[in-house]
C-alpha cells in the first residue's frame, strides 16, 4: 500500500509555458514566436528564452519584436498586436 512516488510541493514549469505567458500579451502564440525566432536566424533555445523572459523583460521583448518583423516580412503583411 506505500505508494514510492514522489510528489512534488510544487509543480515544475517547462521553459516553454514562461515564454507562452511572456508572448500572449504581445500579440502571439508560443508556436508563432518560435517561428518567428526560426525566420529571424535567432537561435536561443527555450531555456534561455525563458531566463531572459523572467530576467530582463525588454531584452525578451526586443527579441521578440525582431521575431515578429521576420514574420510580417516572411508574410508580407503586418501581424496586429
């Protein structure tokens, strides 16, 4: 009946969920972003996105403006925030 799994106190959050709730704010979703960063040649991966998310919120932002103009550039059109 003694049950060997351990549970956690707190629940663990994936790099990816900080950088979703960092980019829903500013007009994208996780998956646009991502792309966005692949069309810019931009590459962090989700562990250090999502440091500098909680870190330094203008850098995240600033990064995240240059995965939206490659985008709109890879698009042709200019995505609303």
């Amino acid at each position: 009946m003694c049950s060997r799994a351990k549970i956690s106190a707190s629940p663990v959050i994936r790099p990816a969920s900080f950088i979703s709730l960092a980019v829903r704010p500013l007009g994208l979703t996780y998956s646009r972003f991502m792309e966005g960063l692949k069309a810019a040649n931009i590459d962090l991966d989700r562990k250090s996105l999502s440091e500098l998310a909680i870190a330094n919120p203008e850098a995240f932002k600033a990064v995240f403006e240059q995965a939206k103009k490659a985008i709109e550039a890879k698009e042709g059109a200019t995505l609303k925030a």
